[in-house]
C-alpha cells in the first residue's frame, strides 16, 4: 500500500498497563469485543480473530440501521511491540487501510501509536478517522482499567 500519495493518520495515547497486556488486547476475542469498532448506539455481535501472520479478523457491530462488519487480515504480529493489519468495510468500498500498532515500553506503561495509511480518495474522511481511532484507544484503555488481565 505504499504510495506516496496515500494520506496517513496517526493517533497516540499512553496505557498505565505494560506493553505486553496492551499488545494482547488487540489479538484477544472477549477484550477486542468490548474496545473494537462498535458505537456509542450499537453493539458488537460478532468478533472473530486468527491470530497469526495472514490470519483475518471479522467484526460486526448492529447498528439501528443495520450491521456493520469490519474486516482486515494481519500482516505482521511482533509481540509486544508491533502488529500491522489491513481493515475495511467491504460493504462501504472494496477499499483497504493499512495500520500499524507500535507499543514502547513508558512512564510505568507503555505508549501506543497506531498509524492508518489510506488511499488519497478518502482525504474528507482524515477527522472522522482520527476521532474513531482515538476513541477506539480510549474504550481499549477502559476495557483494560476494569477488568481483569488478558
């Protein structure tokens, strides 16, 4: 996907947990249910992860309107440090991002960049997707805070 066209979004946010248990959420099916993809008025009806290089996972949240399923496949699993995934929703285009989760070791926890390389076509959507995915690490930060260790 490298193109250097392509539009990168990249977000930030610091866990109070080790890199280990914040590398382990993404690639577990009960805590990824309860951070990934669903929204505020909808509810994660399925979560399913092959965990490994070439592997895919399959999200779907219902929505009022009707569900939403998110799709990638893992391009590279370098645990604790680095997981690198396609995603998209089919439905909406046939059209994929790729993003990268890097994890560093920090202030009694570990800092977490995820960057979304997309395609240039989807300039208006830079906001949306910056909020979404800062959401996203805020709901995995909670999932990690009041529950127990993955």
């Amino acid at each position: 996907m490298n193109d250097a066209n392509n539009i990168i979004v990249r977000v930030t946010h610091h866990f109070r947990h080790p890199a280990e248990r914040v590398f382990d959420a993404w690639l577990d099916v009960e805590t990824a249910s309860r951070f990934m993809f669903s929204t505020d008025t909808g509810d994660l009806v399925r979560c399913d992860i092959d965990a490994r290089v070439g592997g895919e996972f399959v999200m779907t949240d219902r929505r009022a309107d009707g569900d939403v399923e998110h799709r990638g496949r893992y391009l590279e699993i370098d645990r604790p440090r680095r997981l690198v995934f396609t995603f998209g929703i089919p439905a909406e285009s046939p059209d994929v991002d790729l993003v990268t989760v890097e994890i560093q070791p920090a202030d009694g926890g570990c800092q977490l960049t995820l960057t979304t390389e997309m395609k240039p076509e989807w300039a208006d959507y830079v906001d949306r997707t910056r909020a979404a995915w800062s959401k996203i690490l805020g709901a995995l930060d909670d999932a990690l805070t009041t529950d127990r260790p993955v």
